[in-house]
C-alpha cells in the first residue's frame, strides 16, 4: 500500500505526463498550419477547355492587372456588298466619321486582310511584330506575325488569314477580345467590346469565301449625283483596282480631282487648295459634299450638300 506521499508524487509526475503531451500536439497543429499558410501555389488559368498554361491568358491579366479598354463609340459593321464602287468590309470605328482602329477585306483565294490601326511597341525592331489575340470565349491565344504599314490611307499593322480564320469564330462567340501587339512591358494592350461582331462578321465573310465571286474592282465607275439645292454633281471613281483610288468631280462645270481618304464607314475623298477645302463622302446611293475656307480650322465656314445618286 503506497503511502500519501507517494501517491501525491505519482499524481504530479501523470499530469505533468499529460501536460506534456498536450504542448507538444499543440506545437505540431501550430506547425502544419503556418507550413499550409506560408505555401505559395501559383494560379492555374483555365479556359473553357484547360487549354491556357497558367499565366498564358490575356483576359486573365486584364482581370489581374488591367489594360486599356476601347471606348464604347467604336462600333463593329460589316458588309457583303461588292459592286464598282464599294468592297465587302468588316471594320471597328465611330460611326460616320473617319475614326476608324480596325479594317479587314477579302483578297483572292479565300482570303482576309486585316488592319489593325494601333500605334507600334517602343520596342519594335524594324516593321515586324506579333499580334497575340484571344477572346472570352476562347481556348487558346492565337498569334499572327504582323506588319507595320505607313502609307497615305494607312498606318498601322497588317496580316493576312483565311475567312475561316478561328479568330472570327471567337468573335463570333465571345463578348469581349483582348489583342496584344508586341512582347513584354512595352507592348500595346487593348481589350474591345464585341458587341455587334458576330451580325457584322455573318454579313462579311461569306463574301471572302474562295467560293464566292470575285469579281475584281472596275478601275473607273461613274455615277450622277442629284443634290438638295438643285445642283448636279457628276462624279468618276478612277484607280479603284490600285492603292491610290480618287474621285472626279464636275460640280457647277468645275472640276475637282479628290484622293481618297481613310473611312471608317462608306468612302471619303478630300482635297485642299490655297483657298478652299474639299470634301466629297459617300455611302450606297448618298454623297456629301463640303466645302469651306483652307484656312478654317473648326469647320465654321464649311457648307454641307446632301446628293442621291440617280
């Protein structure tokens, strides 16, 4: 039979025993837990079918990091017409004016050129660059080698791709597109609503098919013009089948030779002299013709003609 003391003494070594055993688990749990908090996985992106590498997406980076959106007033329009004056068309701009940043139309064999009007990376070596492009509905960024084009109705980056392209099938799907040109920090980065993309791509690319008619651009068509003041304007669209088309004007027996101008819906065709500005814009069976002083810089001397063609 053990004595008190003994007993007191066994009691106090088993619960110490136990306090022991208590700490140390604590200490264990405490362990895993900040090993688990301090662990760093990165992100895995997927997209609708795990095609991205994690990190890959540019809709991702926007969501993370953001870069510049267009504004809404562009709009996408798109056309299948194809007659002596006008060519099937799918182009981003701000209706009725010349603000254009997209533009593509087809070329031979099936074929799509596509212009995209963004200023070129700082860092772009001579006139070559990547575009990357993806939109939400994609499964992977696609990549197109671009050039970068200066001439009298263009500057900006051009690539050439089939009308079954997959990037217009994304379009077609998504609602928002991200198009990066260029590598690294110095790249140029937009993201662009789609609204509108698909009704004006349906309209456009049947047009592009190697299987529709690819009936080439006359190089002179005529048409007359019945203006709201009782003039008549006779007008001859010259060099349409070359990349400097211009526009004849006979306007009250005087004539006017008028280059053509970027647009981003319809033609335009401006000239000036050492007195007056001339401006001649087009779209289906409409003209516009303006004039106003050389010298006017907000358009307040202008005077604006509204012309059907007969």
């Amino acid at each position: 039979m053990l004595s008190q003391s003994s007993k007191t003494m066994m009691i106090t070594a088993l619960a110490f025993a136990l306090l022991s055993g208590c700490s140390g688990g604590d200490k264990a749990e405490k362990t895993s837990a900040e090993e688990s908090s301090d662990s760093s996985v990165p992100p895995t992106i997927f997209s609708a079918d795990g095609g991205f590498a994690p990190g890959e997406s540019l809709a991702f980076e926007w969501s993370a990091n953001g870069f510049e959106q267009l504004q809404a007033r562009y709009v996408w329009m798109g056309s299948g017409k194809r007659d002596d004056v006008y060519q099937p068309n799918f182009s981003l701009s701000v209706p009725e004016t010349d603000d254009i940043v997209w533009s593509s139309s087809c070329e031979a064999g099936g074929k799509v050129k596509t212009q995209i009007y963004f200023a070129p990376p700082k860092n772009m070596k001579g006139n070559r660059a990547s575009i990357k492009f993806e939109t939400d509905a994609s499964a992977k960024t696609l990549s197109y080698p671009a050039k970068y084009m200066t001439t009298g109705q263009f500057e900006g980056f051009e690539i050439t791709q089939s009308a079954s392209d997959p990037m217009f099938a994304d379009m077609k799907k998504g609602k928002w597109a991200y198009v990066q040109i260029g590598e690294g920090g110095d790249a140029t980065k937009m993201r662009i609503s789609l609204s509108n993309a698909a009704k004006s791509l349906n309209a456009f690319l049947p047009a592009c098919s190697a299987k529709a008619a690819a009936k080439p651009a006359a190089a002179t068509a005529s048409a007359t013009y019945a203006c709201e003041d009782g003039r008549t304007v006779k007008a001859s669209y010259m060099g349409n089948d070359t990349d400097t088309p211009v526009v004849r004007l006979n306007v009250d027996g005087e004539m006017l030779l008028l280059p053509q101008t970027m647009s981003g819906s319809g033609a335009r065709y401006e000239s000036e002299t050492v007195s007056k500005k001339y401006y001649w814009l087009t779209k289906a069976k409409e003209g516009v013709f303006i004039v106003g002083d050389a010298n006017d810089a907000d358009g307040s001397t202008e005077t604006t003609t509204r012309c059907v063609a007969r």
